[in-house]
C-alpha cells in the first residue's frame, strides 16, 4: 500500500502517535490553523482524524468528503455524530481503558481534597490565614463509595479505594455481571445514592444517563454526602446540583466535567467553597496521553491497512465498507 494519507491531529497531542504512523500519513495539527473551526473548515482534504475535544457534528461530517476514519483520543465520544459518520461509511473507534488510570486516581484525588477542604486551606494559607479549626476534615476509612457504572475506570477506582479502607457498592445495569465478588450490587441509582457517602460518576453521556444524578438522588445522598464527577457533565441535572447545595441537602462535590465546557466565572458552583473545580484533567497526565496517541495512531493504521479496530463503535453500521 503506497497512497499516503491526509491526518488531522488536535492541538497539543503526544508525538508518539504521528510519528508511529509517519510512513503513511503526513499530519498537521490543528494548532496550525488559526482555530479549531478554521481546521474544521478544511476537513474535505484529509483521510482521517484524531480528536479530542472538537465538535465533529453533522455539518462537519457531511463536509468531509474524503474521511474514512475518526480515531477518538479517548473513550468519550459524545462530541462525535456517529449516525452521520456512519451513513457516510467513517469508521469511529476510541481507545477506551487507557486513561482509565488516571482518570481513576483524579477521582480519589477529588474525594480527597474535598473532605479535607484542600482547595479553601490551600487558598486561605496563600492569604495569610492560619486557622486550623476552620478546616477540619474527615476521613475516608470505613465510609461507603458508590460507582456509578462498572466499566475499566470504576473497577480501577474501586480498587485504589478499597486499598484506603473504604467500602464499594455499584450500579449498572448494562454490566451487572462484570461486578466481581466483594463490590455490594444495588437495583437503582437512587438507592446507590441512598446507601453510599460518597458517590463517584463513570458513565457514559447518553440518552439514559443525561441528567440521570438529580433532585432525588442528591436529597438521598444526604447533608454529609459527596458527589464526584469526572465523567460527563451532562449526567448531572445541574441546576439540581446548585439546589441541593443551597438547601445543605449535601455536603459538596469535586466536578472535573460540566455541561458547558469551560465552567464560565459567573457560574454558581464558582462560587461555592464545598466545590472542588478542575478543568477536565482527569485524563490528562503524561503516561495517559501518550498510550491515547498511540492507541489512536494505531486504529488509524488498522483502517489504512483495510480493517476494522477492536474498538469500533458503528462496526455493525460500517461492516463490509472498508476496504
């Protein structure tokens, strides 16, 4: 196979990808245009793209005549119409589990910093406060972790806070069979709610799940309770959320997604100490995104050398187009 191929990268991608496919593919980074829409604009003129974050909606896909393939860098692929890529035969794969690591670690990492109120000590010592009774925490030990879903990144969750003495219990229907022996299994979201301190997300954003954490869910948490999110925004109703937090109805949250990206000053959460922020990090560290890029390289090889990646998500949509 000699044709070369056209590949759009997103900004800021691990060279250890692009390169693994250099033989083949000449890549430009969308960090060369002047915008993420202005690279959208020129979509026509590649084979294949590797996304993060951009919006590869209709419009986009109906544009890009020549695209057989969107490699997600990552799992999440709520920024991808996979219908319309598949009317038009484009194979869409993600490298689903290789962040799951990372993403679990900044889990714990946000339960942490919440009932210990890291983000307020840390800000009050920067202005020159030494109260320490005003930031006593609480630990972790004994208290009841729920998951929300039981794909890679719960199950290694769960094992980091199983390793700190807490106690798991899950709920997901689709994978009710894949929680193994030890993790307690509950019947409906609100009681995962109802029997857990704190509750961790790790589903995906679908019809079924958007706006599935909401006023009853966070009323069963109770006033101590704690909801961490680095999933998807959408899972969680919102304004719900700022409710429950303006009643006391529980005792914060650490948010990594939001609905909007990014969070905005004047959003409500900004404003409350109880709420650890972070901007979509969880997935991001330097071993994390090195094995997305290659991972995603690789299904871009696979698809040039006429096959379908494991990890394709319209396979039954695209079957037999490939050539």
């Amino acid at each position: 196979m000699t044709d070369s191929w056209q590949v759009l990268l997103p900004p800021d991608i691990d060279p250890s990808g692009p390169q693994s496919i250099a033989d083949f593919a000449e890549c430009t980074g969308m960090d060369e245009y002047d915008s993420v829409d202005a690279a959208l604009d020129d979509i026509d003129r590649y084979d294949a793209v590797i996304v993060r974050v951009a919006p590869l909606d209709a419009d986009v896909i109906e544009r890009a005549d020549r695209l057989k393939v969107i490699a997600k860098h990552g799992s999440g692929l709520d920024n991808v119409d996979i219908d319309a890529a598949s009317e038009r035969d484009i194979v869409v794969c993600n490298t689903p589990g290789v962040n799951a690591r990372s993403v679990a670690e900044h889990s714990i990492a946000l339960l942490f910093g919440v009932q210990r109120n890291l983000h307020t000590a840390d800000r009050h010592v920067r202005d020159g406060g030494w109260n320490r009774d005003a930031y006593r925490g609480r630990e972790l030990i004994g208290d009841t972790l729920g998951l929300m879903g039981y794909g890679s990144i719960a199950k290694e969750t769960a094992q980091l806070a199983e390793g700190i003495g807490l106690n798991i219990i899950a709920y997901d229907p689709h994978h009710d069979e894949s929680i193994r022996d030890g993790v307690v299994r509950v019947k409906t979201l609100t009681e995962l709610f109802e029997r857990s301190d704190a509750v961790s997300l790790h589903v995906p954003l679908v019809a079924g799940t958007r706006g599935a954490v909401s006023t009853e869910q966070l009323n069963a948490l109770g006033e101590t309770g704690v909801l961490i999110n680095t999933a998807r925004g959408g899972v969680i109703d919102e304004d719900a959320l700022v409710d429950a937090l303006n009643r006391d109805a529980i005792g914060g949250a650490g948010l990594d997604t939001f609905e909007n990206e990014p969070l905005g000053e004047d959003h409500p959460l900004v404003e409350d100490d109880r709420v650890l922020l972070t901007p979509h990090i969880g997935g991001v560290t330097v071993d994390a995104l090195k094995r997305m890029s290659q991972g995603a390289a690789d299904n871009i090889r696979t698809v040039y050398e006429g096959d379908i990646p494991e990890s394709t998500v319209n396979r039954e949509a695209i079957e037999g187009a490939v050539q």
